[in-house]
C-alpha cells in the first residue's frame, strides 16, 4: 500500500515538472502609467530615448502628453492640437512633429520645452510621420495621396510625392519606402532619388492594410490587414509572399523585435499578439490582452519595452502599459 506521504511528494515531483514544461509569457505587464483625463481614441507614440521620454497622441482630446518613463509619471500634456495622429522625435534637432487629422497641420515643437516653433500646412489628414535621420528629412503620409518631405533644420516642405490614395503606415528603407494605400488596396514602393513611385504590389484578397513593419536585416516587410485578420510576411525585394498568418482583429501598430525574432501587433480587439520565426516558420506563441480599443503602441528596442496605449474604457482609466519581453 502506497503511503500517503509517497503519495504527496509524487504529487508534488509532478507538479513541479509540469510547471517546468511551461513556457513564460512572451509579454509580462510590467507597469500602468497613468495618462489622467484623457477621453476617446489615442493614437501613435514617438520617444525621445536622451531624456526617457515618451510622447503619446491623444485624438480624441486634441492633446499630446509627455511622459517621464523613468519617473513613471506624465511630465506635461499639451492641449490645443487638432486631432493629433502621428508623432516623430527627431534627435538631430531636438524637435517634435506632430501631424494633425482635423486640420492637416504639422505642429513643430522644442524637444526641451515642447514649444512651439513652427507649423507646416498640409492641408488634410495629416497623419502617419517617420524620421529619416540617414538623409535629414522627415515623412508625413496626408491627405488623399502624397508624402510630404520636411526639412527639420529649416522646418520647411521642400517635396511631395503623389500616390493613388492616403497613405497609412509606411517604412523607409534606404532610399526607398514602402507606404500601405489601403483604399488603392496597393503597397507602393517610393524612389527617393526619382521623387516618384517605382512599383506597385496589389493586397488581393487581402484589404485594409493599416500597421506595416520592415526587418532590414531580414529583408522581410510585415504588413497586418483588417480585412481579413491576417499578418503577411513579405519579401522587401519583390513582395512575394513568405508568411500569411491569423492575427487579432482592428490591427493599428505592428513591431519586429530582432533580438527574438518575434513581432507584436496590437489590436483593437483587446490583445498584443505575439509570433516567432521558428527555424524559418512564424507561429503564434502569444495572445497578451490588453483592453478594448488599444491598439496603438511603440516597441523600443534600446529601452527592450512594448508600450501599448490604452484608452479610457469602463473601469479601466486611460494609461501606457509597460511591458516586458519574457
């Protein structure tokens, strides 16, 4: 007869080992920065890494925040914008971009004190930014089809380049960008040197194409449509199809961390989702929730951290969530 201490220490070697078998989160939430009185939609993040901070787009209240990631705390909020949709921190000027949907502005601030010292009209939707540091200029996809070219030493437009629709997330890879034009259900590839596109990739039966990510070292374009649900991975050469995964629904933000070869994208539909390259085949190995209607977000490979964006929602006040890579 097995006695019951035999019983008990079998138990627990089992125990033991089950819980050895299973693997940690991909995502361990790591800490809520509260954002305050912050009401309706918030969109795209920028960082300022020198100062640790952490510039969030709040649309629905006409408002950018500064946040102290160090401290954990807002520094300062800014009110008065129009829609704020995008954001870049361009390090070489110490200056703010902020583009605005309501009225097609570019809001140019002071990184030390965030004041304004410039303002470029683009007309309309001024949405998505990128810093190309390599070549001193800044991008702002607008409008009904064009990026805008900035000069961030003069604070000036100095181009356009035309495209069939408005632009949503796009990637600057040396002198070229791919650029999302979902209504054109169209990737179009940007020629810097032409001022001019150079091809086109159709998304068929893929629509919706908002969060873009590119893997330079890879050379794989990550594009996550709404329409279906679906993660493509692409060759940055041509297009061709690598990958094509399920994902999370109401996709906004989508980010490669090279150093564990995943991507996260983060969904409107309450979670982070996490894939990993596994001897060449991306499988899912995470579904993190979050809240409903986050669906923006900013990984910062220097700071290794996933900061998600989470609005106002029932009992659950307006935040950065603060997660770390398992």
């Amino acid at each position: 007869m097995v006695s019951r201490a035999l019983v008990l220490v079998m138990g627990l070697i089992m125990g033991a080992s089950a819980a050895a078998q299973t693997p940690p989160p991909p995502l361990v939430l790591e800490a809520k920065i509260p954002l305050g009185q912050v009401s309706g939609r918030i969109d795209h993040l920028a960082v300022d890494l020198k100062r640790q901070r952490l510039f969030v787009a709040e649309l629905g209240n006409d408002s950018l925040a500064a946040v102290d990631l160090a401290a954990g705390k807002v520094l300062r909020t800014l009110a008065g914008l129009s829609e704020p949709q995008g954001i870049g921190y361009d390090p070489a000027t110490d200056t703010v971009f902020v583009a605005n949907a309501s009225d097609g502005s570019v809001r140019i601030l002071r990184g030390e004190d965030l004041a304004a010292v410039g303002r470029i009209d683009l007309g309309d939707d001024a949405d998505n930014v990128r810093i190309d540091a390599a070549h001193n200029r800044v991008l702002v996809g607008y409008g009904a089809g064009a990026l805008a070219i900035l000069d961030p030493t003069t604070r000036t437009k100095v181009g356009d380049i035309r495209l069939k629709a408005h632009p949503e997330s796009f990637q600057i890879d040396g002198d070229r960008a791919f650029v999302n034009v979902p209504d054109a259900r169209l990737i179009e590839v940007v020629d810097f040197a032409k001022n001019e596109v150079v091809g086109t990739w159709p998304t068929q039966p893929n629509h919706s194409n908002f969060p873009m990510a590119i893997d330079r070292e890879a050379r794989g374009l990550f594009v996550v449509f709404r329409s279906p649900a679906r993660l493509v991975v692409m060759s940055a050469a041509d297009g061709s199809p690598r990958a094509s995964l399920d994902t999370c629904g109401d996709a906004d933000d989508v980010f490669v961390d090279t150093k564990r070869h995943r991507v996260y994208v983060t969904c409107g539909a309450g979670v982070v989702d996490v894939f990993e390259d596994r001897v060449g085949s991306y499988q899912r190995v995470g579904e993190i929730p979050t809240v409903s209607g986050a669906r923006t977000s900013l990984f910062i490979p220097e700071m290794d951290r996933l900061f998600v964006a989470v609005r106002s929602s029932g009992n659950e006040p307006a935040a950065i969530w603060v997660f770390r890579p398992g």
